[in-house]
C-alpha cells in the first residue's frame, strides 16, 4: 500500500511517499513565512519523481489536522481532499502531535511534542512506546510554559521535548530541570512526512481510513479573529 503523506501544520512543509517496505522519498522545507500553498504541490510532483511513481500509483493519501497553524492546516487538508476526490482513493487524518512523536520510535522517556500556538502557549500531549505502540498518556491540551513545565516537573519522570516550540522553552528551564528534560536532536525535531507515514500505515493495517468529505482541521481553540469578533459582540 504505498501513501502520500503531508504536513504543512507549522513552519515545515513536509511531503513523503512510502508503503509497508520502505520510504520511496521524502522532501522538507522550512519557511518562517508560511507560504506553503505557493510550494506543496512542488514537493509532491519532487517525491513522485525521485519514486518513479505518478498520482494514480497512490493507494491512500494521509495528512495531520492539527493542531498547528490554522493555515497551514488548511493547505495539507485542501490538497489531499483534492487529490483524493479526483482520484477515489481513501485518505487517513492524523494528529500533528501523534505524528511528530513518530519521529522518536521505542524512545524510553516520555516524548512531549510541543507546537507554537502562539499567545505564548503551545499545543502538547504526552506519549510513551509500549509493546502495543504508542501510547497516548494524556489528551492534546494547550498551555502556557509555565503550566507545561509544571506538569513535567510534577510527575519526575525524564521528558524527551521537540516540535517547533521547543524554542518557547527557557534556557534557564532546560538546565534547571535537566535531569528530567531532553530536547530531541535537531534531526528529529521537528515534524517528518516518513514518521507520519509510517503512522499512516499503522493505522490503515488497522482498517481506519475514511474519505475526503470527512477531513476537518481540529484547531483545538478559536482564531484570534473569532475571538475578537466575539468581544465586539459582547460589548456592544
């Protein structure tokens, strides 16, 4: 079953194809402004070449709904609607935390993604790898840094951290708690289309796939601009 699998929820945009034996090709690109609908379609057409392969060899299309940058989210979402529905082929939505902590397989610690949510928070959960698979240990939250470290620091188990708001996390932080808090290597830091890949096909080897009518982005929280619209509604 070989997947296309896209991530465009933070400042990476990240596009992979692969199948149960092995990771055809993935491209990255980083861009603080966000303008991933100006080059996603360009990281497809760069992995469909290095394969060998054309859209029609695609079997089922995967993508993170969030959290992350609403967006960014949108971008992947649109695409693979699109692609899909052109195509009649499945697709699988998948959390951005669930995917990035893919990024650290059979990790001992506890693997703490965090992604930038702005207003000073981020968006985080807690895994840990059992013989069953990954395990999620608490449900997607946001916080502030101050909550996120409370937690970390109140239940003194050791803490691997990656993800795009590592960089929210104080110096002073890191090396006051450094027996509990590791921060992944850059390498595995921020989000990998193979790992949401490979999430992807453990989840289709489970029958979960749905269609394209059913991809909606989980924003976890409302737009500043709702928020703002609301406040003028409660004061007028």
């Amino acid at each position: 079953m070989k997947i296309l699998a896209l991530d465009t929820a933070t400042v990476v945009a990240t596009a992979a194809i692969a199948d149960e034996e092995k990771l055809y090709s993935e491209t990255t690109i980083h861009s603080k402004k966000k303008n991933h609908s100006e080059r996603l379609m360009l990281l497809i057409e760069e992995v469909l070449k290095n394969s060998g392969l054309e859209l029609k060899d695609v079997d089922l299309f995967s993508c993170t709904v969030g959290p992350g940058s609403f967006t960014g989210l949108r971008i992947a979402i649109a695409t693979v609607k699109g692609l899909a529905q052109s195509l009649n082929k499945p697709v699988i939505p998948l959390s951005t935390l669930e995917a990035l902590a893919y990024n650290l397989p059979f990790c001992k610690e506890i693997i703490c993604p965090i992604i930038d949510a702005q207003r000073d928070q981020v968006y985080t959960c807690f895994y840990e790898w059992t013989e069953e698979g990954l395990q999620a240990l608490t449900q997607e939250s946001v916080y502030s840094i101050e909550e996120l470290l409370n937690i970390i620091t109140g239940q003194g188990k050791g803490v691997v951290l990656l993800g795009d708001g590592v960089k929210k996390i104080p110096y002073e932080a890191l090396e006051k708690y450094k027996n509990l808090l590791k921060v992944a290597p850059v390498s595995s830091r921020m989000p990998k289309a193979s790992s949401l890949a490979s999430l992807s096909l453990d989840v289709a080897k489970k029958g979960v796939t749905t269609t394209y009518s059913n991809l909606e982005p989980n924003y976890m929280r409302k737009s500043q601009a709702e928020i703002q619209m609301e406040l003028k509604k409660n004061n007028s």
